[in-house]
C-alpha cells in the first residue's frame, strides 16, 4: 500500500524583489527551534516522565497546524488586498487587524511584544549566568548590563534580511550543540 500526492506550494510573486526566500525562511526556522528549546528538550521530557513523549508530539501536531493556519490567513489576505505581497513589517498585526479590527491588531501586538521582551529577559539573563560561572570576579548584574548594551545594536538592524548571516552561525552553534550532547 503506498500513498501519493503532490504538494502546491505558491509562487513568489515576480515583481517582489526585496525579500528572503523560502530556503533562508528555513535556515532561520531551524536556527530559532534547534536553538535553546532543543537543548532544553531532554531536561523537560526527563521532568515529566513518560508522558512527556505523548506531549511533545501533541504540541509538535498543534505548532504545525497553527503555522499551516497562518499561512493560510497570510495567503487570504494577499488574495484579497494586493498591497500585501510587498514587503510587510507586522504580519500578524495585519492578520489581526483585518480578522478583527484594530483591538484585535492591539492585543496581539501585546502579546507579541510580551513574547520577544520575555524572551530576551530569559536569554539575556542565561548568558549572564554562563559568564559568571567563568569569570567569576564579576556579579551578574555586571554581565546582564554588559549582554544587554552589546545585544541593542542587533535591535536596530530592520528586517531578518538585514543579519541572515548570523542565522548560519546559529543554525552550526546548534548542530555543534548536538553532537556534544
């Protein structure tokens, strides 16, 4: 018994030029995934026991059907206003905005934000950490300041087009990651 079919994946539109494309969209994907969650994923199944194998599938079904659900919203909304095929700033505020109207692009410009400030806050004080356990003369209030003044310019950099190179390194800190573990 086999199974067969094709997948129709859409066309980039040709008079878009400026943007990455689905390879790089993909190097950065396994960058941030393979990134710290990935590292944290034997300490997280190990704390929950055996059902934490059954957990991680069901999360890992419900992220794909989320990210093929925006997808699918994001491709609507080029169907219907054409404007969108250029280069968009806040997608899913876009989403929102024409699902929902402008609470709705609120609340989840909220979210967003509390998602990528609460991130950074976790890696910037993790860094701080790691430096500490190694120069141990400086307190982590010391590393934390330092991390956080050398992270900034990185905030000012526009879109990921403008620093795809660091993805590459992450993407190879990550396998390097692995095979040590």
């Amino acid at each position: 018994m086999s199974v067969s079919g094709s997948i129709n994946l859409p066309k980039g539109d040709p008079e878009v030029k400026n943007g990455i494309n689905m390879w790089t969209a993909g190097i950065f994907l396994v960058a941030e995934m393979a990134g710290a969650g990935f590292l944290a994923l034997p300490s997280a199944i190990a704390s929950t026991g055996w059902i934490g194998i059954p957990m991680m599938f069901i999360f890992c079904f419900s992220l794909a059907y989320a990210g093929e659900r925006l997808g699918q919203c994001w491709i609507i909304l080029e169907e219907r206003w054409p404007e969108y095929k250029k280069s968009t700033r806040q997608p899913y505020m876009e989403i929102a905005q024409r699902s929902y109207g402008e609470v709705g692009r609120k609340i989840i410009l909220f979210s967003v934000l509390v998602t990528l400030i609460g991130t950074s806050i976790v890696y910037i004080i993790l860094i701080a950490q790691f430096l500490n356990a190694f120069f141990e003369d400086f307190s982590i209030c010391f590393f934390t300041t330092v991390i956080s003044l050398a992270l900034i310019p990185f905030t000012w950099l526009g879109t990921p087009k403008d620093f795809w190179y660091n993805i590459c390194y992450n993407s190879e800190g990550a396998n390097a990651s692995k095979m040590i573990f």
